[in-house]
C-alpha cells in the first residue's frame, strides 16, 4: 500500500467481536472516514438512490459524497442494523462504496467489502474475530441474556455467510481473503487498532 495515495481498509468481522468500534476508531486514528453497511443503506433510504442515478451522478462527475454526508451521516444512529439486503442493494452497496473509495482515503466494513476490493491495488484487509464466549459476553454487555445472545450469533453467523456465497463462491472464513486476521480474545479495540496501525505502517515503509 502507498500512504501518500488514496487506500481503503476493509474491516470484516464477526457479530460481538468489536470489529464495528475497531473500525470506527482505526478511522479517527488516520484521520479519515469511516463507512459501513448501516451508513450505505440509511443513505439509499434517505436519498432513493439507485443504480441508475449512482452512475448519472459519477458521469456528471459532481461531488455528491460530500454533501450527502454533511447532511445525512450525523444523523444516523451508530447502532442502526441494516434491513436485509437484495440483489439491487448489494449492487448499490458496491457503486457507493467504490465511489468513496475512489474519491478519498476511507475505512470500510461490511460483510462483503473484501470482495469489492480485492482487486483494489492501493488496499488493506483485516478480519476480526473472536471466540463464541466473547462474542456472547459482549452482547450479554448490551441487555442481551446467554441464550439469546448465542441464538443472535448463530443466525447472524449463517446469514452472512450465505449472503456472501450467494455472491461469491467465497467463504469469509478464508483467512486467506484478508491480509491481517485479529482474534480479539485478550485484547482491546483499541489494541486491535495499534495493530492495524503498526502493520499499516510497516508494509508502507
């Protein structure tokens, strides 16, 4: 990767691993922004964007991210969960994102980012896991009982890997789709973070 032009990190995680706040703060530590699943689906929520006006909007060659994001982005509540998503939106998903992408430097997560950017030259992707009994102990820490968080991961578990190999004949469990893979058992979000960074900045050296 090279600093000095414009990169995405990828952030995929499992449920109750840390990887959304891992992500949220990796991109305030580079000083850049940060996008998810959430965000892409509140805006074409928001906006009615489709497809077809994405690549109207990108052939007009206006800067429509920045305002959309002055308007919209600050109001979007962090613990939002994204409706289920069809073919339509996985398409949008990946116009908005290689978008951003392509117009500024920006920390991604999202079940499927990896895909979009594998082929990216300027990228960087990390995966964030965790053991079954942190993952539950972190939703038991939101209001959730044992049972009802393990049920949460098991179904989100096989959902996400299901919409991926609906799109893909990949699993996210191939470490080898990422370039950095961090179990969280023992650590902190903000270790995972100095981790990223510090590998980050050895590969740009």
């Amino acid at each position: 990767m090279d600093q000095k032009e414009k990169y995405i990190i990828t952030i995929n995680r499992e449920l109750g691993s840390g990887g959304r706040t891992v992500g949220r703060k990796l991109a305030e530590q580079l000083g850049v922004r940060y996008y998810d699943k959430a965000i892409v689906q509140g805006l074409t929520e928001k906006f009615g964007l489709t497809i077809e006006q994405i690549e109207r909007i990108k052939a007009e060659k206006k800067s429509w991210w920045a305002g959309m994001q002055e308007s919209y982005l600050s109001f979007l509540h962090a613990s939002a969960d994204p409706k289920p998503t069809t073919a339509a939106m996985f398409e949008t998903e990946r116009q908005i994102f290689e978008t951003v992408a392509s117009e500024e430097s920006c920390v991604v997560a999202g079940r499927t980012a990896f895909l979009i950017f594998r082929d990216w030259k300027n990228s960087l992707n990390v995966f964030i896991q965790a053991s079954t009994e942190h993952r539950i102990e972190r939703l038991m820490g939101k209001g959730r009982t044992y049972q009802e968080a393990f049920d949460i991961i098991n179904m989100v578990d096989e959902g996400r890997e299901a919409y991926l190999k609906k799109y893909s004949d990949r699993t996210r469990y191939d470490t080898r789709n990422y370039d950095l893979v961090i179990n969280m058992d023992g650590l902190t979000e903000d270790d995972a973070v100095a981790i990223i960074i510090d590998y980050f900045q050895r590969i740009n050296k």
